[in-house]
C-alpha cells in the first residue's frame, strides 16, 4: 500500500515587543525568576488587562505579507484550563474571531519546484508561565516572567506532504517574521516553536486520516525527525491492522520518538467565550495603510530582485535571501565589491555557508564581517591571491588573525603574476620530469594537469593559475 503524508504546522511566534500583551511588565529573556511579572500577569484579582497596540501593528504586518484580510474586527476570549503556570486558569487567546485571516505563502522545495500553502488564520494570545522541574527536588518551580508574553500563533492549511515540506514552510515563516522584524526568532530560547499534527492516508483517497499533534517543537531538525518518527509509527500501526487515535504526543529528541501526552477523551473543554475584560479590536483602513507604508522589502521581492538586478541565479538568490541577515550581509559585501553578486554568492554559499554550518553559527555572529569578508574577496579579484590560497586565508581570519591583507603579508602568500618568476619555476619542473614531457608531446595530453601540480607545488600554491597553465602550454608544445 501507498501511503500520503498530511501535515499542518501550529507555529507561535513571539512578538518582539518591550512589554507584554496585556501588561506593563518587560518582556527581556533571561531575568530572575518572578522578577519581571506584575500583578495583570500573576492574575491577582481587581486588575484589568490593556491591550499593548503594538502587537497589532506586528500582526497587521504579518498578515500583509501572507496577503491575507486584516479582521476589521477581531475578538479576544477565554481558553479556560488548570495548570500551575497559568494563573488567572484560563490564557487570554483570540478564538472565533482571529485577527489575521486566510492567506498563502509559497515555499521553495529542494528540487527547485515550488508550492503555495495556506494560511488559514494567526492570531494574538498570552504566553504562560514555566514549570521548572530540574533544581527542584519532589517540587516544580514555577517562573511566570514567560506569562504574558505576546505571542502570534500562526496557523497552516494541512497543505504539506511530506516532513521536508513542513520544514520549508516553517523556515519560511521563521525568515519571514525577521524580515518583518516582529519576532528575534530565536528557537534556542523558545521565541519560535511549533506544533505538528500529522496523518497519513492511502495515496488517492480523499478523506484525512486521524491525525495526531506533536506538542512543542522548538529546532528545524526536530520538526523533521518527530515527523518522520510519527509517520513511521501510524503506518506501521495501521498496516499491522490498528488505528491512530487522535492524541498529543510529546518528540523525545533524545530517544528520537514521540510518546503519548493525553488522548482525545481526556482533552480538555476549553470552554471559550469572549474575554469581558477587553474590547473587540478595531480595525480603521487608515492603520492598515500606515503599517503597508512601513513594510520592507519580503523574501520574494528580495530574491526577485537579487536575480534580476545583480543576474544570480535562483539558487543563489534563494539561499541570499533565506534570512534577512544572509540578505543584509550580501548587500554590505556587495556595496565595497559592486558589480561581483557572483564571486560574492559563490563564497557566501559555499566557504561561508560551510563554516557557519560547521561551527553551528549564525551569520549575524560569523567572525569575519562583511567588510572584512569584501577585503578577502578583493584579493581575489585583483588577482593577489588564488582561490585556493584566499581558503587559507580565510581561515586565518576566522580564529582573529586579522585583515585578509595583513595575513596575506605576514604569511607570504602574495601570488606571483611575474612571468618572469613563473616562467623560471617551469623551467624547472620541464627539466626534472623529462619522461613525462616526452609522454606529452606523444600525445597524452591529460598530463598537463600533472604538470600543473608540480609548478603549484613547486611555487607552494602561489603561482597565478591562469597564467601557469598558459606558459606551460606554451613551452611543453614548443
Ligand atoms: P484544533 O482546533 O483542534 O487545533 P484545527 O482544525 O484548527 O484543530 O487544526 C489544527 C491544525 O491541524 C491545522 O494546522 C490543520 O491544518 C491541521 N490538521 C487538521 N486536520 C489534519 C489532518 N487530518 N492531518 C494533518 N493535519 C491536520
Ligand atoms: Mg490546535
């Protein structure tokens, strides 16, 4: 039996406003426990909440972008349930009602195709606290610097086909709410997680399987293996003659498994109704026009751009264009190296890429900067180095050794374009390889590259290239 895979992603996204969503209280990560949660987030009672404008503003700008419909009216409700970390019993959430409606964005798949996938709603909630349960023996910690926190929860179509796909579109996202500078997206700290429901049913039948919902997936990799775990688990359930039952279950990264959290039947009844403490949110087209005026410039127009204006290619432009600091460090190399987009986009996407990946950094936080990036790829340009030489020199500069031309200096590695120097260097290698030279003017003309090496190795990688293979032509055919 064929199986389809049936994918729909839960992204919450925090704002990255000062204060919280309904609250005075700073919303910096990382305080004292307790330190920065006032008494509208402890849920003390007497106190009204007060809707911070700014998560409006933020989520307007993110529904333009998806192109969806910005709720003139939207409704703030009640999703009530018990839990230590939420105090008032019950988050603050938007229900039937959601600011941000239908929308779509289009993702780039691996094989250069691409697909649109729906959008079909975000809205605004609260966060809630956090239980700590390490540090605490036989007890649980509770931290409600968390609660509050404004967050968008953003959610898909059940579009995706597979564990890549639901990847892509969460990298999307990811990259998109940076370029709208409405979320920091760092997922080490929880600022963006997601949650997987998953089914799977028989290739070509129409209705959806039961689907189960992976809770709280905070690493692209994750997403991708608990995916790929939870297929796995309900095909072999249902082959083995079973059924899925509709569940949240929990990734285990460490066993590389999800788990059962709570079934269906024991789900709780969120009993939703409007929250009477706070006004429906209206909308004014006047607002929804100033935030349009304010919106940069997205991915897509981005990447457009970089191929039409600079001639990349949509590789390269895709990869450019993945987060917003990949795009504003190409622009800051390109503005000291105009006119070399491609010598630019072959290093960042590869010796540049390559050592982010390597040392596990983002590009924000690489050692070598873009002007000092620009400096390198100058050597290159103006022929003071190879590329395999500027390798090297890279190197240096990414544990501190300093500028590309200070270490060109002070490690010799100035390539020699002197044909005169060059030349000498031949010479030499023809008189020592006299069988070989033989072989050549026989025919075997591969051996050129055999030829090549010896003068490279000979001039310890420094001798022009270009300039190498021309005068060794010259004089192995005379
Ligand atoms: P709930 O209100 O219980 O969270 P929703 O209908 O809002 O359920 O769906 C939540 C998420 O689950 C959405 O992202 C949706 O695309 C996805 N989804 C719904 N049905 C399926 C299914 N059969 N398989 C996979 N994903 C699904
Ligand atoms: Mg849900």
């Amino acid at each position: 039996m064929e199986w389809e895979v049936v994918i729909g992603l839960e992204i919450h996204a925090q704002l990255r406003t000062k204060s919280k969503i309904f609250s005075g209280a700073s919303t910096a990560y990382g305080a004292e426990p307790n330190t920065q949660a006032c008494a509208v987030d402890l849920g003390l009672p007497g106190v009204l909440p007060v809707l911070n404008r700014e998560v409006v503003r933020m989520a307007t700008k993110f529904g333009l972008a998806i192109g969806a419909e910005v709720a003139q009216k939207s409704v703030f409700a009640r999703k009530n349930y018990f839990y230590p970390d939420l105090p008032k019993g019950y988050q603050i959430s938007q229900f039937e009602l959601p600011i941000v409606k239908a929308g779509t964005l289009t993702i780039s798949l691996e094989d250069g195709s691409s697909k649109e996938i729906g959008v079909t709603r975000a809205h605004l909630e609260e966060d809630a606290g956090k239980s700590l349960h390490e540090d605490f023996h036989g007890m649980t910690g509770i931290d409600l610097n968390r609660a509050g926190t404004p967050l968008l929860e953003i959610v898909s179509e059940p579009d995706m086909r597979s564990a890549k796909e639901a990847v892509a579109y969460m990298r999307k996202i990811h990259a998109l709410v940076q370029y709208l500078d409405i979320c920091d997206g760092n997922m080490q700290e929880g600022s963006f997680r997601c949650d997987a429901n998953v089914s799977v049913r028989p290739k070509g039948q129409q209705e959806y399987g039961t689907r189960t919902e992976i809770k709280n997936i905070n690493s692209f990799r994750f997403v991708e293996r608990a995916i790929n775990f939870e297929v796995q688990r309900q095909i072999d359930l249902i082959e083995d003659g079973g059924e899925v039952v509709q569940e949240t279950r929990l990734y285990d990264p460490d066993r590389n498994e999800t788990r059962s959290m709570r079934s269906k039947e024991e789900a709780n009844d969120y009993r939703y109704f409007p929250d009477p403490d706070l006004l429906p949110v209206m909308i004014e087209p006047e607002f929804i026009d100033a935030v349009r005026k304010e919106m940069p410039e997205l991915p897509d127009a981005k990447k457009a751009r970089f191929q039409s204006e600079h001639g990349l290619s949509d590789y390269d432009a895709e990869n450019l264009t993945a987060t917003r600091d990949t795009a504003d460090y190409f622009e800051a190399v390109l503005a000291e190296l105009a006119g070399e987009a491609k010598l630019i986009a072959n290093w960042m996407n590869g010796e540049l890429a390559a050592r982010l990946n390597r040392d596990g950094i983002d590009i924000q936080d690489a050692p070598v900067g873009a002007v000092a990036f620009a400096g390198l790829l100058l050597r290159i340009k103006d022929n003071t180095i190879s590329g395999k030489i500027a390798k090297e020199v890279f190197d240096a500069m990414w544990v501190g050794e300093g500028s590309a031309d200070a270490i060109i200096d002070s490690r010799g590695l100035k390539q020699i374009t002197d044909t005169g120097a060059i030349e000498a260097i031949i010479d030499e290698v023809i008189a020592n390889n006299p069988s070989q030279v033989e072989q050549y003017r026989g025919g075997k003309a591969q051996l050129l590259g055999y030829f090549v090496g010896q003068v490279m190795k000979a001039s310890k990688g420094k001798a022009n290239p270009a300039q190498v293979n021309q005068i060794l032509r010259d004089k192995l055919s005379g």
